[in-house]
C-alpha cells in the first residue's frame, strides 16, 4: 500500500470549522512539487521539452515517481542504503 508520507508540515492544533484537524499538503505532494521543479528546470537546459503532447503529464507522473522513491527511502532503518 502507497503512503503519502504524512502532512509535511503538520500544525495539529489548527483546526477547520467542523473541528476537524488541518494538516496541509502532504510528503508525497511536496516531494513532488520539488521534484517537478528540478525536472522542469533540467528540461529547459538540456533541450528536452516536456510540454509538448503528452510531456506535462509525463513530467507529472515523474515527479510523483521520484516522490513515491523518496518517501520509500525515508522509512528505510538508517543502517539501510
């Protein structure tokens, strides 16, 4: 089962009307964020060009790649490369 890490900048005390808690964006989305940027980046100076056709879901689906790997590498026991 996929996680999506947990809130990536909790504030439990924070809390929506119904008195629900609000824990914001989550790892996986952050780290995909992050991730997009780079890849966005590295197109723009390599040449390759990820917004053509398919490319905006492609860089997408990348980024939530890369985010799903370091979420996985993150619960591994330290001992553990």
């Amino acid at each position: 089962m996929k996680t999506d890490g947990g809130p990536a900048f909790p504030m439990p005390d924070y809390l929506d009307i119904e008195g629900g808690r609000i824990w914001g964006v989550s790892k996986r989305d952050w780290f995909a964020a992050q991730a997009l940027t780079g890849i966005l980046w590295h197109q723009i100076n390599d040449g390759r060009d990820f917004l053509c056709n398919d490319g905006p879901m492609r860089a997408a689906s990348w980024a939530y790649y890369m985010a799903d790997a370091m979420i996985a590498a993150s619960s591994k026991p330290e001992d553990q490369p």
